[in-house]
C-alpha cells in the first residue's frame, strides 16, 4: 500500500522527505507520519488522484502499443506471408491491413462494410484475411467451408462466399452451406469433402498459434502496417490511419 501511495505522489510530481523513498527502513512512526501527510496532502489536493490516473493510463497505453510493435515484428512473416491467407483489395497496395475474424462476431460483421468502404475508396490497400472461428461450432464450420472454397475453387470464389458468410442471418449447418455453394456455382460435394481435410485443419490451427502469439483474444482484430488494433474500427478511423501511416 505504501509503495502504490509513493508511486501516485512521485507521478504527480509531489516532494517527498528522502526517509519516504525507502519504506523498508522506515519505523513505525515514520510510517505513521507519512500516512498522516499522504492522507493530509490527498484530502487537500484530491484532484491529484485523477491526474495519476491519467499518467498511469496513458504510461499503460504506451507500454501497450511498444509491446504490440515487438509483437507484430515478431511475427511478421506469418502476419504478412504466410502462403495461404487469402489476399484482396490492391496486392501491391503500399498499406497492408490484416484482418482476424470470425463469421459469427457480431463487430465483425459490422466491420466487414466498412474495410470493404476502405478498400473501395482509398483503392491502395492490401488486405489479408485470418480465418479465426472463436465463437463455437457454427463458426468452426463456417471457417472450414470458406477454407475449403479457397483450396477447391480458388481466392475469387473464397470472396463470394466469405462476404455472403459474413451477411448470413441463419443457422451454419451443412445444408445451408451446400446451398451457398450452389448458389455460387461451386462444387458443394467437393467443397464438403475439403472441409475436414488436414490441409483445412492446419490453415486454421496455423492461424490460432499465430493469434496466441500476438495475445489476441477476440475479433475482430486488425493489423496496420506494425500496429495491432484491437477491436471495432469504423472507416473513418481506419482512413486515418492509414492516412497517419502515410505520413
């Protein structure tokens, strides 16, 4: 407790006596004045609780973002390369933007129109696509089917069906899903043979070792250039981004 009250003064600036750097070596009735003045310097002063608030969020925050920087460097080749991801908007767009996601994430799908949005009107963004089902079994199947559709009929056809999974109100079952096929004109039975084949159940298990090792825990996730973004982005905040990575 004392140590946390030297940290809170010394991080708003507040002159301490020197006895008060060292709790270790302070008797008893050291330590009884210098809780008797923290708590008097406090009840005067309370808005100096907000402001080392404030430094030791913002403190956080930094270390956060340098942590995330190590991460994605990393992993910057199974971040940016890894041989199966699939590949869209501008492929030599000079911003590269990585997604995480799950078919089933709610945020997901509200993000889904707005990095298409992005890809469509700044039209130099490179996009690579992490299949990462979190959310259960209708999600596993999901990630399955369009890993399956990639591998059998190629990137073009993965898109179709990625973006018509990421709108799908319904239930994820295998009917549905040999529906979405033949509605795209794809190959449903040889689609389905793919789904449980062990280069479906690597593509995926690559995947989550990758995203423990960037301790991410939840979609969607993004990755801009060496930045991790965590969570929902709207397009505005994407632009500016990319925009701010420009320089």
């Amino acid at each position: 407790m004392f140590r946390k009250l030297t940290a809170l003064i010394l991080a708003c600036g507040i002159a301490l006596p020197a006895m008060a750097l060292d709790l270790t070596e302070m008797s008893d009735e050291e330590r009884s004045i210098f809780r008797d003045e923290v708590r008097s310097y406090l009840m005067d002063n309370p808005e100096v609780i907000m402001e080392a608030v404030a430094v030791l969020e913002q403190r956080q925050q930094q270390a956060q973002v340098q942590a995330d920087e190590s991460l994605v460097t990393d992993n910057a080749d199974e971040i940016f390369d890894d041989g199966f991801s699939f590949v869209g908007g501008n492929p030599d767009g000079d911003i590269t933007l990585v997604e995480f996601l799950d078919y089933r994430c709610g945020y997901c799908k509200r993000a889904h129109g707005e990095v298409a949005k992005l890809l469509e009107t700044d039209g130099n963004i490179r996009l690579i696509v992490k299949e990462f089902p979190i959310l259960g079994e209708q999600s596993l199947l999901a990630s399955r089917f369009a890993i399956a559709t990639k591998q059998v009929a190629g990137s073009e056809a993965y898109k179709g069906i990625a973006d018509a999974l990421m709108t799908l109100d319904g239930e994820v079952n295998i009917r549905n899903l040999r529906r979405l096929a033949s509605t795209f004109g794809l190959d449903a039975d040889a689609i389905e043979a793919q789904m449980d084949s062990p280069e479906v159940t690597q593509e995926i298990a690559a995947t989550r070792a990758l995203a423990q090792r960037l301790k991410i825990t939840g979609t969607p996730t993004f990755v801009m250039q060496d930045e991790l973004l965590r969570g929902y982005l709207p397009y505005d905040q994407m632009q500016a981004l990319v925009d701010e990575k420009r320089g």
